[in-house]
C-alpha cells in the first residue's frame, strides 16, 4: 500500500459534543483500501461516538471529515451507506425470526411484476443469499430458515456479506467477536481478512487486542475521546498495544500493591 494513495476514510482532529458533555475530543485517523485499521479502546474511550459520527448517525462539532479526500458532512446514516461507508453494529440489525434471505435483502428487497403487482422477487433473492454465503464458507441449505438459527459467527458474516454485495467501500464493525467462541472467532477473523482481499476498507472495533493483532494492519488507540497514536503491526507488540490501551502503569502499579496478582 502507498502512503501516497488516498484514504477512503480521514478524520482530522474530530470533536464531538453532547452539551457540556465532550465525548470526542481531537481524534485523527485514516483507513485505506486492503487495509484493516483497528479501533482499540476501553469502555469510555469514544469508540461508539466515533463509529456513530463515521455512520451520519452524529454530526461532528469540529475537525475534517473526508471521504476519498473530499470533505464530507452525512445527512444521516443512509447518506453515509449510499458514498460506500457500511456499519455492522454489534446487535447486527436482524430479526431472528425472519428467514436468511429476508434479512440480507431487508430494505433493498429485489422486485419482479409490474406497477403496483411488484413483488419479492424471492427466487432471485435466494440464489444470491445461497451464493454469497457459498462463496464465505457457509453452507446454508436453505435460505428460508430463520436466521436465528445460526450460529452467532455466522450471523456476524451474514451481516458483513450484506454489507459488501450492496457495494460497501468501508466496513465498519463494531465489536463484531465480543460474544462469540474461539472456532466462530475465527470463522469472523478469516472473512475480515476475505473483505480485506476485496479491496475494501475495514476499520475493527475491539476492546480485545489478540483479536485486532490477528487481523489488523495498523492500530489506532483511543483514550477518553483522544488518539494515543496509531501504529502498524512491525512498530507495536501485543503486550504494547494492551499496555497503551488499558493503561499499562496504573496496572502495574495496582498488581505491585497486590503482590503480583493482577
């Protein structure tokens, strides 16, 4: 990747404020395409406020927001979905009762008949539903079951799928492995890394740095609505990140008082 290439996604010293309440507080970060950038944070940090300000659910007080170098002020958040910058929340946005295909066409239902006749073209919509989950590894024999029955791993790829055959550039997921095992960890882990193939753009939230190290290219920190810096795999180690992240001295501190427990 070229440090000269333009990013799909820039913020420069974005501020965000709820009232007196300051939630971001000069963030910086850029992610480009074949790139996983990861968002590291613990709970408080402005993650869910940035990954919000990124989607057109907020808009920021201050500080450049750029899309393909362009500045860019989102409407909301379907504004933000049609210039190719998708959110895959940690709810995912899915009715476990409604079959595989109704949620992976959920709003974008392709139509067949004429006029007011239109219907769900539901054969079409199967096919593609089959064939994307195919093509990820996922065997889904019939995509009219409910979605509620898979697995949680493979409700976070159902979700990440949707996202890049609608045309996504920029994948934002939010904690997308917090509750989930190791085998449907890395089921998430290896299509991130699909995604990544593809050219996309993946910006990874997570409080879990074994999980980010795994996948991510570049690792940006956030503390109390501030960047503590970014870095690239060959500049920071695990135990590094996990010190900058958490805290490392205050924890050191804490374990000396208590013998080493900690």
């Amino acid at each position: 990747m070229s440090n000269s290439q333009t990013p799909l996604i820039e913020v420069k010293d974005l501020v965000k404020h709820f009232g007196s309440v300051i939630a971001l507080n000069g963030v910086s970060m850029k992610v480009h395409s074949n790139e996983v950038l990861c968002l590291l944070g613990d709970n408080g940090a402005g993650k869910s406020t940035l990954i919000n300000t990124l989607a057109g659910v907020h808009k920021p007080s201050s500080g450049e927001f750029l899309v393909d170098g362009q500045p860019r002020l989102f409407s909301g958040p379907r504004d933000a979905l049609d210039s190719g910058i998708a959110t895959v929340y940690q709810d995912l946005a899915m009715i476990p009762l409604m079959s595989v295909t109704r949620n992976f066409f959920m709003g974008r239902e392709p139509l067949k008949g004429f006029g007011p006749f239109k219907t769900m073209d539901m054969d079409l919509a199967d096919n593609v539903t089959r064939d994307q989950m195919h093509r990820i590894g996922i065997d889904v024999r019939d995509p009219q079951q409910a979605v509620g029955t898979l697995s949680g791993g493979e409700r976070q790829c159902v979700a990440i799928a949707r996202a890049v055959y609608f045309g996504a550039k920029v994948l934002i997921l939010d904690e997308p492995t917090s509750a989930l095992g190791v085998a449907q960890t890395s089921m998430v882990l290896k299509y991130v890394h699909q995604v990544r193939e593809k050219g996309l753009g993946v910006i990874f939230i997570t409080h879990n740095v074994r999980h980010a190290y795994a996948v991510g290219n570049r690792f940006t920190v956030l503390n109390r609505g501030k960047t503590l810096g970014t870095f690239t795999k060959g500049e920071i180690s695990i135990d590094e990140l996990q010190n900058l992240m958490a805290g490392g001295k205050e924890l050191q501190s804490v374990s000396q008082e208590l013998g080493g427990t900690i």
